[in-house]
C-alpha cells in the first residue's frame, strides 16, 4: 500500500474504535481544543496528516471532518475499503454525503463501475447521474429504464452538459434513442436558452439537409442575419427567429428595432412573439434611461407587461419629472404589485406631485402599516409612528437546550468557530431538514450565540410571524465599537450597524469574491488608504480588515470620507458605497435636483437601488435595537441629526421588513 494512505488508515483505526460511540457522546470543545482542529484539519489539506495529533482530537464533534480533509487530499488513491469504511461510520451525517460528492466523481474516472453502482445515492448531480448511467451500461444493465433516463437528461435544459455525459449519448445514438426528435427538442430548448454552441452540438446526426438548417438556426441566435428571411415559414423557424432577436435586443435594442419588421413579414411572427422581442427592446432601452424608453415601452403590448416591465415604466416617467405618466403607469399595475409599500407610498407622492394632497393622505396611511423603507417614509408624511411589532417567542428553556444538542448543530457550531462556513452549513442544513418550525427558530438562536449571525437571513421566513424576530433578523454585535466610530465620524451608528447589516451579516470573515472584507466589506486598497489618512498606527495590511474594531474603524472612516465628498448626503454616500464613484456621478448628473426618494428609485441598477432603499430602512431599526425610538427617515435621508426622534406602535403594522 503507498505511502500517502498510511495516515488515512492510521484515521480510520482510530476512528473504527470510537465506532460504538452514542451521537450525543460528543460535548463541545474549548477554544484551544477547537484551534488543535483547526490546524489539524489545515495540516491534513497540505498533506502532512499527523495519526498521533488525529487520536486526540478523536472525541471532538468535528472529527469526521479531519478524517474526511485528509482522505480528500488522497481522493484518488482512497482505496474502497477506506471509503466504504468511511461511509458506514458516518452514515446519515452531512460529512458522508460530501465525501460521497467527491469520492464517487473519482470512482468514475477511474471506471471502476461496480463500485459506483453499489455505492450510489440519486443525486441532483448532472455530471455524477451520467457516470450512473456509463457505469449501468458498462455493466450490461441498458435496459429500457437506463434509456428513459438519458433521454430525460438529453432534453433536461439547453445548456451545456458535463463531457462526461458525452459517452453516454454516444450509446444512445448507437442504440437508437437519440432520435431526430430529440435531437430539434434540445436544439429548441437551446435557442430559448440563447445558447447557440449547443444548438450546434444538438444537431450533430441530423439528415444533411436538417444539418445545415439547424446550423443556420445556431448561427442566427448568434448573431441575427439575412439568411433567416429563406428559411422555412414555420412555428420552428419563428420561435428560433424569436429567441435570436430577443438575445439582440439586449446588446443593441436599436438594431433589433430596425430588423424586427423584415423577420416578422418574412416568417410570419405571431402579435405574441413581435411583442416578446418587443418586451426586450424597451426593457433594455429604458434600462439606461435612453432617449426612445417611453415610446419603445408604448410600443409593447399590454398582454405582454410583467412586473419588471411595469416597474421600469414607473421609473421611466419619473426620470422625466413626469408625475402625471408616473400616476398612470402605477394604476396600470396589477393590484398584489400595486398594493406593495412601495408603489403604495409612490402612488401617494404623485397624487401629492400633482396636487391632490387630500388624495395622497388615506394612499400614503396604506402605506405607513408597513415597516419597510417605503413604509416609514410614509409614516413621516403623516407624522405617525413607525409600525414595528417584534415577535419574541417564549420558547421553553428545554426545547432549546434540545436543539443545541442535536449532534448536527454541534457539529454546525464547532465548524462555524473554526472557519470551515461551507462544511457547517451541510451540517446546519442536514439538521434543519429534520427540525419543525420552532426548532428550526431556535437553532437560528443557538447560531447567534455562537457568532453565527446570517442563519435568521437564510432559515427565517417560511412562517410569516418570522419576519417580526426582529432580535435575530437583526442581531447586534460590536456594538461599543460602532458607537465609539460613529461617534468620532460625526455619523449615526445605527447607520453604521445597517451597513454591516447589509454587508456582511455581523460575520468578520465574510469575503466577497470583489475581494472586499470583513464586516463593512472594505477592499484592500480602500482599507490601506483610509487607515493611512486617518493615522491607524496599528494597520497591519489586509488582513487587518478580519478584525472587527479595525474594519469598523476604517469602514466608518470611509462613509465619512464619502459623506464628505457628496455634500453630507447619505443616500447618495449608501449608493456611491455600493456601486462606486462613476455610476454615482452619472446618476447625479442625470437627475440634478431629484427628490431623494424618486432619486433612489431611478437608480439604474437594481442592486443598488434595493440596496440604498434596504440600509436605510436598516437603520431606522438597528436605531429602534440601540435607542428604543428612531431619527425620522426624511431626516436621516439628508444627514440631519435632530433631535426629534419617532416612536414604534405596534398598533399600526401590518407587512413586515424585508430582508
């Protein structure tokens, strides 16, 4: 046996001893037993697994995930015995289930399909239900089943698939289920998907004459051109016809405009398909706010609006200043998205925009029950209290104590406090998929008191009553050291708490893939510059950026420099945070003047739209969380710290906050 697999096995013998174990035998660990784990785990990814150090650590809840590090670094020489070995100790647990995600891929490339067969769990895994299916026929068993399933994954969606799949397709063909039916439904199926390349492979094995056809149907989605006005005048030719205009229309809206007429005469397009090139040519007209949005918008019919589209036309005629068009592209939605706070509230300020104050009252008092950015700007035109109405269960003392010792949440915990974030989320979701609601709500309390802030973001919100956990929706940490910045930077600290809110969820490690770092999510270039311009004597480079009072620090320093530089205005601070200097400036000088709330909504991109709209109705809570009572939004909306403050009724909600 090599070298390389004697620690794995050394592992095993210790952990084949610890087999007789109860789940629950395992207590969590202190702090020094949990950084011996760490660095084991560390040590076993390079390569240099140490048997001895592995033994004592062997009572930890964790240790099926040193195990597991050590025989992933070997993946391809784990031998069977190891691996089955592995599974059985672990079975039902989430660190079984992703050793299998690894160990079985490698099985596969090796072609070692009994092993695969007697080994396998169905999987939502495309390149892993291929190697199945290879491994089924390698071993005579191609039955009429095996080709129901790989014609199932034949036709499962226009996009690309594994090569792996590929030799499962050649048999197909070779048994003659790869039909030339299914070879035009995947080829359609991939025009819809704008994916041209495998219309191309689709169509390999058509009749010539097909052949050259469907790839002139790839060409097409490719980039439109004039041989499409020959081809035959038939549903096929007009959904192709439709789906490559439609991919045109996001690159040049203009050129597709031109086209669309000569396609539509030529091939015959139905008033349904013209209008869904249509759809595209105006959404991506009005989604930079080019000069033909309000008469490409017109030009799209009705029947062929959704939400989004809706939403743009709002926006379209605001961006001119065009409060009555902005009225009547309201009233024009469908009641579930017109009754949303925010077009409730917008709805209010146009009927107020064009006189009719009287009106606007009884709208804005529907908007005002809801605790939502929109929500509270409603409040403050009322004068009327912010509607709040938190939910704090009385959960048992027992119920919850349970819950902690469900060994995967342990196990969660313990990988949570040594940085493995992906591997305690297989844990904490394997746990929650057995949970009912209130344990799933009291697991998310045993994640907060073990640092783990986001889990209320991503496991609260299935039962409506969730949204009003505002305690762990909304979790509170740090908080001396974001009272002591916002104070030094002259700015509100429940902003300061918002913005990490938004960023990070209170998680120090979090890390973008912009690179941007810990709680405030701060790059590595800002965080040097600010820590240089602000004398932070104790910067020690991008890693600085994981300590929690470092980040804020510099992360506040930052909203100040910001704040500095956009007149004292935090909604455009919120916006140039997000998106960057450039598209601020642009959106500044596009709409000089623009009230702040009509500003925000005319943001072009959507991420920072919400964004802006979700700090600020952040703040308005993480201020309730601090002080009890709150700055007015209209006031915090321009920088004005007053000292007039809003009260919370609980009286007066209705919806709740959004994430």
């Amino acid at each position: 046996m090599s070298r390389i697999l004697r620690p794995a096995l050394s592992l095993l013998a210790v952990a084949a001893a610890l087999s007789g174990a109860a789940p629950g035998a395992f207590a969590q660990s202190s702090d020094a037993q949990r950084a011996q784990l760490k660095a084991a785990i560390a040590d076993a990814e390079r390569g240099q697994f140490d048997a001895g150090k592995a033994g004592a650590l062997s009572r930890n809840p964790a240790y099926g995930w040193l195990e597991y590090a050590n025989l992933r670094r070997n993946i391809e020489t784990v031998s069977n015995e190891q691996a089955q070995a592995f599974l059985k100790r672990y079975d039902g647990q989430a660190v079984a289930t992703t050793f299998r995600s690894v160990w079985l891929p490698a099985v596969a490339r090796r072609q070692d399909w009994p092993t695969l067969l007697a080994n396998w769990v169905p999987t939502d895994n495309t390149g892993l239900r291929c190697a199945h299916l290879t491994a089924r026929q390698a071993t005579g068993k191609a039955d009429a089943q095996w080709t129901t399933e790989a014609q199932d994954l034949w036709r499962k969606n226009g996009k690309s698939l594994p090569d792996g799949c590929d030799a499962v397709f050649a048999v197909l063909q070779a048994q003659g289920g790869l039909t030339d039916a299914l070879r035009w439904e995947r080829l359609d199926a991939a025009a819809d998907a704008q994916q041209p390349a495998v219309m191309r492979s689709a169509a390999r094995g058509l009749p010539a004459a097909d052949l050259a056809l469907a790839n002139d149907y790839a060409a097409f989605v490719d980039a439109p051109n004039a041989k499409a006005l020959n081809w035959p005048r038939n549903e096929r030719s007009r959904r192709i016809a439709t789906d490559g205009l439609e991919k045109l229309a996001k690159a040049n809206p203009d050129a597709t405009e031109q086209q669309l007429p000569q396609y539509a005469q030529a091939l015959g397009l139905t008033a349904d398909q013209q209008a869904q090139v249509k759809y595209q040519i105006a959404l991506w007209t009005v989604a930079s706010y080019l000069p033909d949005s309000a008469r490409r918008l017109n030009a799209v019919p009705d029947s062929a609006y959704d939400e989004r589209l809706h939403e743009w036309r709002v926006r379209e005629a605001m961006s001119r200043g065009d409060w009555p068009a902005t009225l009547a592209a309201i009233r024009r939605m469908g009641p579930t998205q017109r009754a949303d706070s925010r077009w409730t509230y917008f709805e209010a300020r146009m009927l107020e925009k064009t006189g009719q104050a009287a009106q606007s009252r009884a709208v804005f008092a529907r908007a005002a029950t809801s605790p939502t950015f929109h929500g509270f700007l409603a409040a403050d035109k009322l004068q009327q209290p912010y509607p709040l109405c938190p939910w704090k269960p009385d959960d048992s003392n027992s119920a919850r104590a349970a819950v902690a010792r469900n060994p995967a949440i342990v196990r969660a915990m313990e990988l949570y406090r040594i940085d493995r974030a992906s591997w305690a989320t297989a844990e904490w979701n394997s746990a929650l998929a057995t949970f009912d609601d209130t344990q799933r709500r009291l697991a998310v309390e045993v994640a907060q008191e073990n640092g783990w802030f986001d889990r209320a973001v991503f496991s609260l919100g299935k039962q409506p009553d969730e949204q009003r956990l505002y305690h762990l929706r909304f979790p509170l940490h740090h908080d001396g050291s974001i009272r002591r910045e916002a104070a030094r930077n002259a700015i509100d600290p429940a902003w300061v708490a918002a913005e990490i809110r938004a960023e990070s969820i209170f998680s120090p490690n979090a890390r973008s893939p912009a690179n941007a770092m810990g709680l405030m999510q701060v790059l590595p270039a800002t965080g040097a510059a600010v820590a240089k311009n602000i004398g932070l004597t104790n910067y020690g480079g991008a890693s600085s950026l994981y300590d929690p009072d470092t980040n804020i620090a510099i992360g506040t320093a930052y909203l100040r420099q910001l704040m500095n530089k956009y007149d004292g205005l935090p909604y455009v601070t919120i916006a140039a945070y997000n998106a960057g200097p450039t598209p601020t400036a642009r959106w500044q000088t596009q709409r000089p003047g623009f009230d702040p709330d009509v500003w925000i909504e005319t943001i072009s991109y959507k991420e920072t739209r919400e964004y802006v709209a979700r700090v600020l109705a952040f703040s308005v809570i993480y201020d309730w969380r601090l002080n009890g009572d709150a700055l007015p939004l209209s006031d915090r909306l321009m920088g004005r710290l007053v000292d007039s403050r809003k009260k919370f009724n609980c009286a007066a909600a209705a919806g709740q906050a959004a994430d």
